[in-house]
C-alpha cells in the first residue's frame, strides 16, 4: 500500500547548539561511536518506504556532512544536502524547495532525534494516508502548569489533554506546501511544522510514538542517549519487561 506513494522524509540538522554548549554541531557528537546524526539518518535509510531523504545543514558544514556522514556510512536514500535557514521554519522550507517533483508524502523529523523506531515511522506514513496530517508524541508526564509574565500560575490544563509533540510530522506534501507559503504570506512563525498546518485550518492527528524518541539537546539528553544505548536491554529484563 505504501510503495504507491513516493515518500520523502526532510531532517532539520542545521541548528545552532547553542544548550548544547558543544564547540561542535550537536549533530555531529558522537553517540555509541556513532554521530547522533547518522544514528538518525540510519533508521529512514533502513525504511523500506522511503524513498528519499533531503538533509537540512548550516551552510559551512554541508560538505562536511557530506563526507563525514552521507558518504561515510553509506546512506543510499540521501539525494541532498541544502543549506538551512536562519531559523528551523526557514531551513525547512528550504527542505520542501529541493522535494522530489513526485514526493506524495513528506516526513520532517529533527536529526537529533536518533532514537526514532521503525514502527513509528510507518504509523506516521499510515496517518497521513488516514488523515492528511499527523504528528508522532506522547502524553504528557508531568502537570503542566501555565503562568502569567510574572511566573504566577494562570491555570493548570487537564493532563489527560496533554501530549508532548515530537517528530517525525507527516503530512501530504502540498498541505505542507501550503502551510508554509501561507505563513510567508501571513509573517506566521510556528514552533512545529503542524502548526503552519494547522493555521490553514487542516486537523492534525495526534499518533502515539515512543518515551525514548528523545531529542538530543543538552549535556544531560546524552547522559541519557547514552544510557539507552548501553542498557536499555538489561534494565527492560531486569524491569520483567523482557
């Protein structure tokens, strides 16, 4: 059913790093001998439903992805490397600018997303084809409380409507399109790419994902990053869930 569609999957790797505190492109430390980068390149490479990815990367360390990651450990699905923008909106857009002509559905995903499972991918794929737009999340943990400009509680939103929004979002190409020439139009900045989708008035589907799809942002994500790699397995057993 899948293969019916040309499905293309953007990863936004032009950040700036700046929690991360890292001399270096968050993207490009190394998890498990591996760069975070090429961990998450990795699983859209091995999907049998994808059938390209485009790489989002500041302009200075194109050639280096190039090299150092594409190249390197053989990504067969990369058919481009293009320059980001000055903010992750700008950047993206310029993903959805070098799409294949054919590209039917387009997955955006963040690069430093290495922990994304195969089954997650492909339910997003399934709700686009099911509801035009999704976005991979999870509910929330915690009690979110929303406060005022002095840091006083405003009011306490129901937990059980509360989800954490992750990605890969996924969604037809031209919805995506439009959200974002919409948003031009309009001066929008959206936090997400669901949220330029949904100012041109399409609902977004909420699909379950994974706790450990965790984005890599500060020194402690790869404390935990880390942790995951080396014993995940173990803990699971210990835990009786294995």
């Amino acid at each position: 059913m899948y293969n019916d569609y040309f499905v293309s999957v953007i990863v936004a790797a032009a950040g700036m790093s700046n929690r991360m505190g890292s001399k270096i492109n968050k993207q490009f430390i190394a998890i498990d001998n591996k760069p975070i980068l090429a961990h998450t390149l990795e699983k859209f490479d091995k999907c049998k439903y994808i059938d390209e990815i485009i790489v989002v990367s500041k302009e200075e360390e194109v050639e280096y992805c190039r090299k150092e990651i594409v190249k390197k450990y053989g990504f067969r699905k990369v058919t481009n490397i293009v320059r980001g923008g000055k903010e992750r909106q700008d950047s993206i857009y310029n993903g959805i600018m070098a799409l294949n002509e054919k590209a039917d559905i387009v997955l955006t995903h963040d690069g430093a997303r290495p922990f994304v499972r195969m089954e997650s991918i492909e339910a997003g794929i399934k709700g686009v084809l099911d509801y035009g737009a999704c976005v991979i999340g999870v509910p929330v943990k915690d009690t979110i409380k929303a406060i005022d400009a002095k840091n006083v509680v405003h009011h306490t939103p129901k937990r059980d409507l509360l989800w954490a929004a992750q990605t890969p979002q996924c969604f037809w190409t031209r919805l995506l399109k439009e959200g974002y020439e919409h948003a031009m139009e309009e001066g929008i900045v959206g936090t997400d790419d669901s949220t330029l989708v949904e100012r041109i008035g399409h609902p977004i589907k909420m699909i379950m994902g994974s706790f450990d799809n965790i984005k890599i942002t500060t020194p402690e994500d790869l404390i935990i990053a880390d942790s995951f790699i080396k014993d995940r397995d173990d803990i699971l057993s210990r835990s009786g869930i294995l």
